[in-house]
C-alpha cells in the first residue's frame, strides 16, 4: 500500500503519463520512505477516533481534508527531495 501511495499525486500532476510509470516512479520515491509514511499514518488515529465521536462530522469536515492535504504536502517533499525521479 505505502509503495503506490503517491500515485493519485503522480497521476493528477501528469495526466497523460501510463499507469505503469506512474507506479514505477511511486515505488522510486517511496523507497526507504514507507516508514516515515506509517508512522504519519499513526499519528492520524486520534483525529479519527474523535471524527468517530462524532458521528463523522468532524471527519468529513476537518480529519479527512487533513489527511489527504498532509500527504499532499508529503508528495511535494518527497518530490522535490529525490531528484532521481524524472517527472
């Protein structure tokens, strides 16, 4: 999972690349990163558990626009930090 996370981010930056790259190109950014995205994953499970709490009103309107912009932000610094990528 953590080896293909930063697909979506690949992909909505270069539409017309092949799936097949993009994954590739993935899988080169994540190496020796997955960790790092695990552990941020984790750091996450409070937020959710109070979303929780919350019938999913805290989820829909502050946890998951959140997360998806932290790993946003995670896309970007892995991009601009691996230079042997070529976008």
């Amino acid at each position: 999972h953590y080896e293909y996370l930063m697909v979506p981010y690949i992909i909505a930056e270069n539409p017309a690349m092949d799936y097949k790259e993009a994954f590739q190109i993935s899988k080169q950014m994540m190496d020796g990163n997955k960790w790092d995205a695990f552990v941020l994953d984790l750091s996450f499970i409070g937020w959710t558990l109070l979303g929780v709490c919350t019938f999913g009103i805290l989820l829909v309107f502050y946890v998951e626009p959140y997360i998806y912009l932290t790993r946003a932000e995670l896309y970007h610094a892995l991009k601009n930090n691996n230079k042997s990528v070529e976008f």
